[in-house]
C-alpha cells in the first residue's frame, strides 16, 4: 500500500491567490522575461504597514514602522513604502543609496549592519539615523562628523547579551550589538561625542523569536533609557528590531503530521521522505533519535502584526505590566524593523519545467529553469509546496482525480553541482509536471526570493516584475519601472489591512 501523499500547502491571501490564478499572464510573462520570475505585489506591503499600525493604535503607541530592506532588493516595494508614512531600514552603502533614490526621506531611515567609512559618510551627509554596533563605530563616526564639519547625527546603540532575572532564559549569542555588560563604557562614550551625536534612543539584537527574550531585551532597554536621561541624554525611541515571523502554511495540521512523519522516516519506521536521507538535523543512532530540527517553523498562528501585538501585551518580566504600557507610561516611542513580516505575501517566485526523468531507483526528478540560489526555501529552511501551472492547453488535473493521481518528486536545479536541489524533501503534486508547465512558489518575497541569488555558471538572476490591479484587471511593471504616481497610500486602508 503507497503511503499517502504529505501536503504542505501554502497559505494564499485573496490578492496573491488571485495572481497566481492569471495561467496565461503566467505563461505569458514568463515567456518574455525569461525563467525564472519573480512577481511582486506592491500594494500587499501597504497593506501589511497597516496592520502593524493597527496594532500601535490598539496599545496607544507612537513611533516608525521600517522595513528591513535586506529581505528583497524590489525597488517597487521601496518605493510604495515611501509614498507610506513607514521607514526603512538599510544595512550597507547601496541599500542607503537605494532607498534615498526611491524617495524615502533621510529622517524615516535606519542605517544599520556593519559600516564602512563611505556607509557612515553618506548616512552622517544624509542626515539619516544611524544605529551604532559598537565603540568603536562611534568613535569612527564622531571623528567623521568634526573633520566634516557636519551636524550632529541621530544615533541608536544596539545592545545584546541581555540577563533574565531569575531563572535563566537562554539565548544565542550575537556578534552583533554591544553586551549589556559593557554598558557604563558605551553611555560615557555617548556623553564624550555629544558634540557629533544626538542620542536618540536605544536598539536591541536577537537572533530568536522567542517571546520570552523579547520581553527581557525591551525591558532592559527602557531601563537603560533610564540611565540615558539621568545622565542628561535626552532619547526618546524604544527599537525592538524585526523577527515578527510569516505563517507560510494554510494548514497547521500538515506541518504537525510532516515533521511526525519525517521523525519517522529517519527512525527507519516508514519510507525515506528526503533526497538521501536528508534528516533536516534529525538523525538516528542506536534505534534513537538525536540531533534538532533545524527548519523553520512553517505554521505559525501567531505571526507578523500579531506577534507584535502578543509581546506589547506581554508582561515585563520584573516589573510586571504589560510591556506596551511599560513604553507609554514612559512616554518612549517604539520602532520596529520587519523585513520577513512586511513582505509577507508580497511575490511568487515561477520556474518553467525543463525535463522530468527518473533515477534508477524510480524516483521521478523534475529539473528547474532555476536552481537552488534563485529561491531559497531549503537555505532558509522553508518547507512549502510549489503551485504547478500547467502550460496552455494541457489537461486539467488534480488530486485524487482518476486520471491522474498525486505524484511525489524531487525537484532539481539547472546548476552543474549534484548539490542544487531546489528541494530535498519529496514534493508531492496533482500529477506529474512535464516540460513547459511552470510551478509558482509562493509568497517568497521575504528572503527567499533574492537574498542569495547570484550569478554561478553564469545564469542569469531573475527578472523582477511589479503586479497590481487596476479596473478590475491585473497589470504589471518592470520592477524598476514601477513608480507608486496614482496609488492608494496605507493610511487610507482599514486598520486590518484590507482596502
């Protein structure tokens, strides 16, 4: 007897669903603008602004929503966030460059990751806010500013190495931000450059979602906001960071009876659900199994606006209020910088099928006009099925159908590497795909689309291309054609984001 097929079907909302319905636009631009394509949805992310608004209007805050632009390089998305009332935040020269060209203005950007000297001479130029990562880049930029002649620049300590009071809550080390325990040195710092820099606020890093850090971080950093002002520091903005999250899956209860049975699967007791035995971290020794599942969570039911909302309304750990009337009893501001969350059903990824052979054990292999860089749902850990899209004029089929039934593939890369798999784990279909028909992957504008695309055996990148509606039809734009001249801003959406 075959083992059922195992879905891990994406979650759509209505506007990406209804695009990737559009087969023969699909088709169509594909065609023209080669394999493989990403699209973008410009108005998804004003959208996305809005429920993050909402939730500061429910807790009575004030403060600047930035995108993380690291997530995707689209100039499209930019741009609609700058006709927003949203920030930016950038993390080398070129993003700088970028968003200051797509008409974000300079007191609406955050200038954060590791600097150079050119990155702090145009953010200091600029007049842009700077996030300081160490002494050390503040002493580099205090001299910058005196040898200039400039104003005084806006800056944000980012602090790490946060201690919980009492039992211990464990967290990964960052190598970024200066450790709380080097705190004294940095304020004094502060106070000997108050001649090149305004002290604004304070940051924090986590490379966690876990609520429970969050609360201690933010915490602490009203706290040390605290000592700021009794050393007559004058900051005014709480900056939380990003790691919101997406729920990328529509059904949790697939992602609970995937990671079941591929816990199976490495244990022997079921067929291998991966290319080799892959075990996603997971392996067996003695009958017993060991190691950590090193995806990410694809369901997660409380996610993006609504993560924010659950920390705001989570107690401080000491002083035991909610953590977002800790900020307004103080009168601070809160930033946050959402990258995944804000680009949150924002594109699709289409790749056209070039060839579907077998392996010698059977195992059908579907080979991609794309490769494992273009969408990076195994770098990431990102477990979603593919849409498939069948070219014009092929048969309709899906699953369960009696003409065709679901089929499980693996599918690969266009890269001469016996490593570039766009998946590892068997993906089950409506049927087999056969060359010409294109799978859409869906809602990869957060990191997956982009961010470690390059240019190996030089294939080309993909081509971005901007989707909206306009009467009652979808359009489209070049990414870098895309300019938001006629469109709707954020703020004159719901608070749920609808329009």
């Amino acid at each position: 007897m075959r083992p059922l097929p195992l879905y891990l079907e994406p979650r759509l909302e209505a506007p990406l669903r209804s695009l990737l319905e559009e087969r023969d636009l699909l088709h169509t631009l594909t065609d023209a603008l080669g394999s493989p394509l990403n699209l973008l949805l410009p108005e998804q992310i004003a959208h996305n602004l809005a429920r993050f608004q909402a939730v500061y209007r429910k807790h009575h805050l004030t403060g600047r929503i930035h995108f993380a632009h690291k997530a995707n390089r689209s100039s499209a998305l930019v741009r609609r966030l700058a006709a927003t009332d949203a920030g930016v935040d950038v993390a080398s020269l070129a993003e700088l460059q970028h968003a200051l060209g797509a008409g974000c203005l300079p007191e609406r950007i955050m200038a954060t990751g590791p600097k150079n000297r050119e990155y702090l001479w145009l953010a200091a130029r600029t007049g842009v806010t700077v996030h300081l990562d160490s002494r050390a880049e503040l002493d580099d930029l205090a001299e910058l500013v005196r040898k200039q002649a400039l104003p005084r620049v806006r800056v944000m300590p980012r602090l790490s190495g946060f201690l919980a009071p009492g039992v211990t809550v464990l967290t990964r080390p960052s190598r970024f931000g200066t450790d709380v325990a080097e705190l004294d040195e940095l304020l004094d710092a502060l106070e000997r450059h108050r001649d090149a820099v305004e002290t604004t606020g304070v940051a924090y890093h986590l490379d966690t979602t876990g609520l429970a850090e969050k609360a201690v971080a933010l915490e602490s950093c009203v706290t040390v906001m605290n000592e700021c002002r009794r050393r007559g520091l004058r900051p005014r903005t709480v900056d939380i960071g990003g790691g919101f999250g997406v729920d990328y899956l529509a059904d949790g209860a697939q992602w609970e009876r995937y990671t079941t049975e591929l816990t199976d699967a490495v244990l022997g007791k079921r067929p291998p659900l991966t290319w080799q035995g892959h075990g996603y971290g997971l392996r067996a020794e003695s009958g017993r199994l060991r190691g950590a599942l090193g995806l990410y969570p694809a369901h997660r039911p409380v996610a993006a606006a609504a993560y924010l909302d659950e920390l705001l309304s989570s107690p401080a750990p000491t002083l035991g209020r909610p953590l977002g009337t800790l900020l307004l009893e103080n009168l601070y501001d809160l930033a946050v910088e959402p990258g995944r969350a804000l680009a949150d059903q924002c594109g699709a990824t289409l790749a056209r099928v070039l060839e579907v052979r077998r392996t010698a054990a059977g195992e059908p292999l579907v080979r991609l006009e794309m490769n494992a860089r273009d969408v990076g749902l195994e770098e990431h850990g990102v477990l979603m099925d593919p849409l498939l899209v069948p070219r014009p004029g092929a048969p309709e089929r899906t699953a369960g159908a009696p003409d065709g039934d679901p089929v499980g593939v693996y599918l690969i890369g266009n890269l001469c590497l016996e490593t570039d798999l766009i998946t590892r784990r068997t993906v089950f279909l409506p049927r087999l795909p056969a060359p010409g028909d294109l799978l859409a992957f869906a809602n990869t504008a957060g990191y997956l689309m982009d961010f470690s695309a390059g240019r190996a055996l030089r294939q080309p990148v993909a081509r971005k291309v901007a989707a909206y509606r306009q009467d009652g039809a979808w359009r489209w734009r070049l990414d870098e054609q895309y300019w938001p001249v006629d469109v709707t801003t954020a703020e004159e959406h719901r608070g749920d984001g609808q329009p």
